[in-house]
C-alpha cells in the first residue's frame, strides 16, 4: 500500500487544498502534518495573534479529520529533521506540500528535500497559494515584469479559467486512521508550543473565511467605490485568509471572475497585486534586503528613532495617521488605504528608512506577508517597482477629508478628538490643547518638499 505525507504550511483548510488533493490522488493512505517552526517562532511576542490564529485554524482541520477517521499530526521543531523522521515512521513513500517561493522557504524546502531523497522518500511541490508564480508571467521579451499595469494585461491574457482557478477537491476517504496515528500523535496546545492564547481581531479557520466571502460578495459590486472609505467596512477582509490559505485563492478568483460588474473588476485587480508582488520577490530576491531601484540602495534617510517612535505610537498630531497606527497597535490589521497613508508620512513626511516601517509591520500584521509588505512599503517610498516617480506623496490632510469625511473612524481610534467640534482632520492648536492632543511633528508642506529635494537628488546621482 503506498503512503504518504501531507505537510500543509500556508493552506490551512481541507476544501480545494491542492497539495492534499494530489497526495490522495498519488498514494492509497495519506497522514496530514504541521509544523511549527521555531526558526519562524522565536523571535515573535508569546502572545502573537497570528500563531494563536494558525493555531486556531489548525484546530478546526483536526476536528473535521477526525470526522473523517483520522487525526492531524503536529509538531514543534526543525521541519528538516522532522518531516523526514515522520516520513519513515510512517513508512510513506512521498511527502507532498504547496511550494513557497520566499528566499527562508526554498532555502528550507531543498534542504527537506535533499533529507528525504537520501531516505528514498520523493518530495512534491504543487503551486496553490498563487494562480501565477515565477516565470508564469513574462513581457514579450522573455523578462520578467517590473510595473503591475503591463504585468496585470499579461496575467489576464493567459488566464484559461477552467484551468488557472480549477478546485482540488482531496479523497479524504484515503485519509490514514487515527489507529495507526496513535502512536505519532503529540499535544499542541498554544501553551505547549510556547504561546499565549489570544484571540486573533479576525475569527480564525476555513469556515469563518467562507463567512467573510459570503458577507462580502453582496457589496462586491460597489468595492470599487467604497474601499477605500475605513470607515465604511467595505472591504473583503480576507487578505488574512489568503497569507494562510484557509481559503483557497483560486476561489476568491472564481467569485471575482463570476461576476461583471466594475466593482468585481477592481477586486480582481487588487488580487492580481497580491501575485504581482510574489512575481517580483521571486524574480529579484534582492528587496528583501534592499531597494528594487538601486540609485537608492545607498540613500541616508535623516528621519531620526524619535520620530519613528512617535509614528508607532499613534502620536504625530495627524488625526488620521494616528487613527490608523492606533487601530493597527490594537487588531494587527489596517485599511489598504490607511497602509498607504501611514507609509508616505513615514518615509515623505518624517523621512524615517522604509526598511523601520517594513518590519514594524512585519512584527504586527496578522496578514502579514513578505511579498506584499516589501513591495508596498518600497512602493510608498518610491524605492521600489513602480511607474511613478518620487513627487508622489500623500498629504495626510487631504486623504483625511476625502476617505473619512465625518471623522467616524477618527472618532473611534483617537479619543481625545470624539467631542471636539470643527476641523477634525487639522484642528486648531487651541482645540488640541483643550482635548488633550498632540500638536502637529512636522509640517507636512515643509517635509514634502525635502522628500522631493532627498529622493530627486539621489535618483540623478
């Protein structure tokens, strides 16, 4: 009877999981693993949310496997040792996952690789969390893209939908009994591995994030002109959902695809950002460290560690900066717009190194993922991928007054203004002093004109 292994890592679900679909298509048994991976762990707070959520999700796939019979195997250690070890002691002939095209991923992948093969073990990547991935997507030259509006044409020309958004539906009848698991089973509670239970902003597990799609596809047709209002819950929130796979990515396409109306157009759009930016960090590796533009690789950002600090702390004297980093403290989530605006008054406004923000993110962002937080932090800075030069900054003022008009979300995250009357996007200094808000850190006039002065004089140099 020939086995195998099922090591799921960002698809945390049972429905259209590709990697399980092919194991139980290849083998006659097949066992389901996680690993939790200390590399990935220890340097997070114990009470991080996105372990408590991965934790969450991977409870609810136990429960439904052993519905089924069966039983999830977890783990807390080196998946190099451990996913081979596994292997032989349940004598599996394959070990099947979907790959992961960040740098740390491959790195580890060649190294399980390279272990299993030296036991007679195969090891079997599909692709599942991107319709696209490296050199799927290339311009007439043979090269790979390096601006989403040509990228985005090129995706679209491609598309076979039958083929590119198919749903991998496993046999779970093959799924090995739990009796022969018994002996393999550990306890994983958050505690054991390390963790404090918390409960993540957003409900964990595939049937939540089918109930995230559900809610939002009634408003889908009017995403285009509502997303960008944080106050108006216009939004999918399943950038969560996508970074771990606890719903299928080709299923958010098929929704996307179904429908014709110009607000399905644009989410389909903002979907195909998310593969655009997995597209260039698989081709050009180099902006995890650097900039993907080099005539800034060597550029000095004069913004100080002070000024970083007060950006984190939500105390910049921008009521809609200060909303927005505040909320962002609290849920580990923030509004696609609001990213937007807190990056461009770090990097224009206090001109404090993109590479500051880019990993406060990376330590807070329940959806955090590597592609997409690096291009949209190199984005913001005009460092990055992008058609656009250097003179685009955001003034904070202005955003406020077009994207939260009444001041509702302002309200909400920044106490101190909720009773004020006026201007809530640029109260008076007076104002401030008797709500007990911060004045202004910069002028926004003023810092805009040395971003321009800073990033000019670097391009030409």
């Amino acid at each position: 009877m020939k086995r195998a292994l099922c090591w799921i890592r960002r698809d945390l679900r049972l429905t259209d999981n590709r990697a399980l679909c092919e194991a139980t298509e290849s083998a006659d048994a097949v066992a389901v693993v996680f690993i939790f991976d200390p590399e990935i762990l220890d340097p997070l707070d114990r009470d991080d949310t996105r372990v408590n959520f991965i934790h969450q999700s991977l409870r609810e796939i136990d429960e439904k496997l052993k519905q089924q019979g069966s039983q999830l195997l977890v783990r807390h250690g080196n998946p190099v040792e451990l996913i081979p070890q596994l292997a032989r002691e349940l004598m599996a002939d394959e070990v099947f996952t979907a790959h992961d095209l960040e740098p740390g991923a491959l790195k580890r992948d060649r190294s399980v690789r390279e272990a299993l093969l030296a036991q007679g073990t195969q090891f079997k990547t599909c692709k599942d969390h991107l319709v696209r991935q490296k050199t799927e997507v290339l311009s007439q030259s043979g090269t790979p893209f390096k601006v989403y509006t040509p990228y985005s044409k090129a995706w679209k020309a491609a598309l076979i939908p039958a083929k590119d958004f198919a749903e991998y539906t496993p046999d779970l009848s093959k799924l090995l009994p739990v009796s022969e698991l018994t002996s393999l089973l550990r306890p994983w509670s958050i505690e054991e591995i390390g963790f404090v239970a918390k409960q993540p902003w957003l409900a964990a597990g595939e049937t939540a994030a089918k109930a995230r799609l559900a809610t939002f596809l009634p408003k889908i047709d009017v995403y285009g002109e509502m997303r960008d209002f944080p106050a108006a819950e216009a939004t999918s929130y399943l950038s969560v959902d996508l970074r771990f796979g606890t719903i299928s990515n080709r299923e958010l396409f098929r929704q996307a695809y179904a429908k014709t109306s110009k607000g399905a157009e644009k989410w389909l759009n903002e979907l195909i950002w998310r593969e655009f930016y997995a597209d260039v960090l698989a081709n050009f590796p180099h902006v995890v460290e650097g900039t993907f533009n080099s005539s800034y690789q060597d550029l000095e950002w004069p913004g100080t560690d002070e000024m970083f600090e007060i950006w984190k702390a939500g105390q910049t004297g921008y009521p809609i900066v200060d909303a927005a980093m505040r909320c962002f403290a609290e849920t580990g989530w923030m509004h696609n717009r609001l990213r937007m605006i807190v990056a461009s008054f770090l990097t224009k406004d206090l001109l404090v190194d993109y590479r500051k923000g880019e990993a406060y993110f990376a330590s807070k962002l329940l959806d955090f993922e590597l592609a997409s937080n690096n291009g949209g932090w190199q984005w913001a800075a005009s460092v990055g991928v992008d058609a656009q030069p250097y003179f685009r900054i955001f003034n904070p003022y202005l955003q406020s007054v077009k994207f939260d008009a009444e001041g509702t979300f302002i309200r909400e995250w920044v106490p101190e203004l909720r009773g004020i009357s006026g201007d809530i996007h640029k109260p008076s200094p007076e104002v401030r002093a008797k709500a007990g808000y911060v004045p202004e850190v910069v002028d926004h006039m003023v810092q805009k004109e040395l971003a321009i002065k800073l990033l000019s004089k670097q391009s030409e140099s």
